[in-house]
C-alpha cells in the first residue's frame, strides 16, 4: 500500500460502538466534547500498520502515529495520518498531517538549538569515553593487584618474624638477641618503605588521570545542565508560538491554555495535530485512533501495534478545548460546585457524594471535582486538589489555586498539622462512648480498592471516635484521623478489630442496608493559612 493510496475516500454509513473515546469539557460551556475511536478507524488505522511494516526505515525509532477519519462539506469521508513529533528528522512530510502552527515562526530557533543540543551530545559521548578514563582504570587495578600482593607477602614475612622473635627470646641473650632482633626490625622497615614507595608511585601515576576524569565530569555536568535549559527555553517559545483551532473556529496558544506550564513535547502529539488540521479546514471530525509503531525507548512503556488513548501529560488538557463544536458532543453541563470558603490563594468547596475528587485515568471518569472548578474558573488549569476524599464521602475539600501553596498544604497534610473532624451514622449500635482505633492498613492487589488489616505489610493508621448520638439502630459517629490511609475511617469502622459496625450505605465493607448513599461526612477541617498566616476552621454541617 503506498501513501498516496492509504489517502484514499472512506464511505461509511454508520459508526460500530466505539472502543475509546477521546474527551474533555469544553472550557466555555461545560459540556463534555467526546470523539470515538471505533472499530472502523481501528481497521483504518491497522492498514497504516500495515503499510508502516513495509519500510523499515519507520521501524527505526518508535513513536505514536494516529489516523483521524473526517467528512468533508460535501459529505464525502476521508482519512488523515500524522505522527508525532519528527519523521527522520522533519517536522513536515509529503502526506501526513502538517505540524500545528508557530513551529515554522521558531524554525531559526530550533534549528539552532537542534545544532546546539547535537553539538553538546557529542561532546558528551566524547568526555563520557575519554581514553583516560580506560587508561586509569587499567592502571589502578595494576597497582591495587600489586599492593595487595606486596601487603600479602608483607603479612606472611610478619608472621614468620613474630615466630622467629619468639624462637629467639627462648634460644639467645644479651647483644646477640638484641643485633638478631634489630635484623628482624630493620626487614619490617625495608618493607614498609617498600609499600610507601608504591603508593607514591600510584599516585604520582593515578593523580593527573583523576584531575583531567574529575575535570571531564564537570564539564558533563555543565553540559547537561545547559541541554536542559536550551530545550526549556526552545520549548517556552514553541508554546508561545503554537496556535491550536478547535472546531468553533477559535484559536489559542499552548500557553493561554496552559498558563501553568506543559511538558515538552506538547502540542507534537497526533492528535492535537489531526485535530487542529481538520479545525482548521472546516472538516468534521467522526473518529480517531493511536498507536505505537517501532521499539519502545527507555521513558516509554509502549507496544507495537497497540493502541493508546489521550496521554495525561499533554494531549488530554487539550481535548476539551480542541474538540468543543463537534455535533458529537454530548451536551450535558456539569452543576456548579458549592464553594464554602474562596480567596486568590486557595478554594474549599462542599463535595457531593458520588463526585471523584480529581479525574481518573480512564474516559468514564473524568468528572471530578478538580475537572469541574477548572471548567468553572479562569485559572482552572493552575488547580490542583492539596488531598483527596473517596468518591462516596461529601465534605470539604481543599483546592490550591498556585504551586506554592500548594505544596505549602500538602506539607501541613503530611506533617499531621492538618485539624479533620468526619462525621458517620453507623449501621449498627456499638457500646463505647469514646476512643482511639489503632489498625495497620493494607491495600490487597488482588482486591483493590478494598483495604484490609493486616500487621505484617499494613501502615500504621490511627483514628480517634467519640459518639454523638444514637437513633434507632443506628450510631452517628465523630471521627478525627491521625494518619489519612485510603478507607482509614470505612475499615475502623467495620473491621472487628475496631468499631465492628460498617458505616450505613458502605457495601464495600459489609454494610447490607440499602440506602442511596455512604453517611460519611468531611464535616471540619482546620489548618493554617499559607500565605496570610491565620488558623482556619471551616465547617460544613451534615
């Protein structure tokens, strides 16, 4: 199959249950933009491979190739490929998909800089095999060979010489015993001068290798150090410079986008290329499939021939953007999130049950706290959740709005500086008032995510209990954690070990009672203020 032929029209009349679906909420609206990947564009994207396997010169170095099947204005349907990042070296290659605009306004730069980081790359291919470093090496294990010999037959004489000063004081007297004993000493000396001589020789010899070995290292150093910020500035410009279209027909920066900042490589990836594209010449978009072709590198755990969705890193930030105003999105707009406590630095919000706290890896769990205030939010995407709740406990949840404070949370969280007070109705009655549950917590791989007691490979967690009152059958709870394990406060409650009673609505652990929801309840959360410096406590009542 040649490429001209791998162009050609699809006609189609209908789309098979996808496999996959790319998607993102559409930063304006809210709603979720979706894009299938279905067996069609599946088998599309297998005639690439098999079109791929017939050059080896795609077989050199592995990377993501995708296909995008489109419908023109006039109805008819076509396929579009590209790949990602470079092809033998070229950003543009008759056939694919052409890069996103703005790397031809930094194509000066990056030629540069490309020169540059091949120059710095052999030069550290040449410091790294130094021929005196094979040289020193050699040397020192002559000499290490040699002075352990020497210090062998040193200790065998000084053993035959303590036996011989003991022979001596039992045979001889007076001045001959002292002139044999001075024989005796005088051989010790010759062979400790011996053995000083061969460590000055070493050094002598050893010294100036280990001077130019040292030196080529802090030049390695040196040189890394400036690859690295080469690629950061190259990279700064192309975010800067890159412009992505989504199919309303706006147009933003990587860097309006992603004002946060996004790892290298981002907007080279297939899709955002296939999209932009077919934005960009007014052709709707009906499906999408990428795949690995070549060896996987070191940094990339990928498979031949398999097909992968929207990578986290760059590619998924961008899908709700670049796929608003597609007819296949499915218009249903996320319910605003009740903020309880808001300033420029940090957000706390009123989770509901059945909310995750942040997205989850895969398409059918996306919505999530964190997906939901960044769509709501100018600075969204600088959110980022400073701990977590599961998905079926309501309550406070704290949102940093920059990395600084961020870490300044996070830090209080680990330190165990961080006040939580839960709030739980029991399904069951128990007969203590008040105390404290110490339980190790082990997540089983075999049952994730279900936690289990387990002192032998458990973390230590610690809970402390007060009840609060009783009404029927049932106990309502405070609880104040310690340490902050997954399910702490679930498994303290219905391990025998602990409470013995599982919280009403937590089938995960045994609860039978049918309710529409777990009675847990992140009711208080008291900490310090990062940047004003005032203790907080903020509430919100069950």
């Amino acid at each position: 199959m040649c490429s001209r032929d791998f162009n050609r029209r699809v006609i189609i009349h209908m789309l098979p249950t996808p496999n996959y679906y790319y998607e993102g909420y559409c930063p304006q609206t809210g709603e979720i933009q979706k894009l299938p990947r279905t067996p069609l564009v599946e088998e599309i994207a297998y005639g690439l491979m098999r079109y791929l396997a017939t050059d080896e010169i795609y077989s050199k170095e592995g990377k993501m190739y995708g296909v995008l099947l489109v419908e023109l204005p006039s109805g008819e349907q076509k396929i579009l490929k590209a790949f990602s990042g470079l092809l033998n070296g070229s950003s543009v290659v008759e056939g694919w998909v052409p890069p996103i605009p703005g790397r031809e306004e930094v194509a000066f730069d990056e030629a540069h800089t490309l020169a540059e980081l091949e120059t710095i790359k052999q030069q550290l291919i040449s410091l790294q095999q130094l021929n005196e470093r094979q040289e020193y090496e050699t040397k020192k294990q002559y000499f290490d060979s040699l002075k352990q010999k020497i210090c062998d037959r040193n200790s065998e004489s000084k053993q035959k010489r303590q036996e011989k000063r003991e022979t001596l004081h039992k045979t001889i007297t007076g001045e001959a015993l002292a002139a044999a004993l001075e024989q005796l000493d005088e051989e010790s000396r010759r062979e400790g001068i011996e053995l000083r001589r061969l460590k000055r020789e070493r050094d002598e010899t050893l010294q100036p290798l280990k001077n130019l070995i040292d030196a080529a290292d802090m030049r390695m150093r040196e040189l890394k150090q400036q690859r690295k910020e080469l690629s950061r500035q190259l990279q700064t410009q192309m975010h800067a410079t890159y412009s992505l279209m989504n199919f309303l027909g706006t147009s933003l920066s990587l860097r309006e986008l992603m004002p946060s900042g996004l790892p290298t490589g981002t907007g080279d990836c297939c899709a955002p290329k296939l999209l932009h594209y077919a934005a960009k010449h007014g052709l709707k978009a009906l499906a999408m499939a990428e795949f690995w072709w070549g060896p996987s590198s070191a940094n990339q755990d990928k498979i031949q021939g398999e097909f992968y969705g929207a990578c986290a890193e760059r590619c998924q930030p961008l899908m709700g953007f670049m796929l608003s105003g597609l007819k296949t999105s499915i218009k249903t707009k996320s319910p605003e999130l009740e903020i309880i406590y808001e300033d420029k630095w940090l957000i706390a919000v009123n989770k509901p049950p059945g909310l995750l706290s942040v997205p989850g890896r895969y398409s059918h769990n996306q919505d999530s706290v964190l997906s939901r205030l960044r769509n709501q939010l100018w600075d969204g995407m600088s959110l980022n959740a400073v701990h977590r709740l599961d998905q079926e406990t309501s309550g406070i949840l704290l949102i940093a709005r920059d990395l600084q404070t961020y870490r300044q949370l996070s830090q209080q969280f680990a330190n165990r500086q961080v006040r939580k007070v839960y709030e739980a109705v029991l399904s069951g009655i128990i007969n203590v008032d008040e105390g404290v549950i110490e339980l190790p917590l082990w997540g089983n791989p075999s049952k994730r995510p279900y936690q289990e007691v387990n002192w032998q490979y458990g973390k230590p967690s610690v809970t402390q209990f007060r009840v609060i009152g009783k009404e029927g059958n049932y106990s309502r709870v405070e609880f104040m954690p310690l340490t902050g394990r997954t399910h702490q406060l679930r498994v303290h409650s219905a391990d025998k070990k602990g409470l013995g009673v599982p919280i009403l609505g937590d089938k995960l652990y045994g609860c039978t009672v049918e309710v529409h929801r777990l009675y847990l309840h992140a009711r208080e959360l008291g900490f310090v203020h990062p940047v004003l410096g005032e203790s907080l406590c903020l509430l919100v009542e069950l």
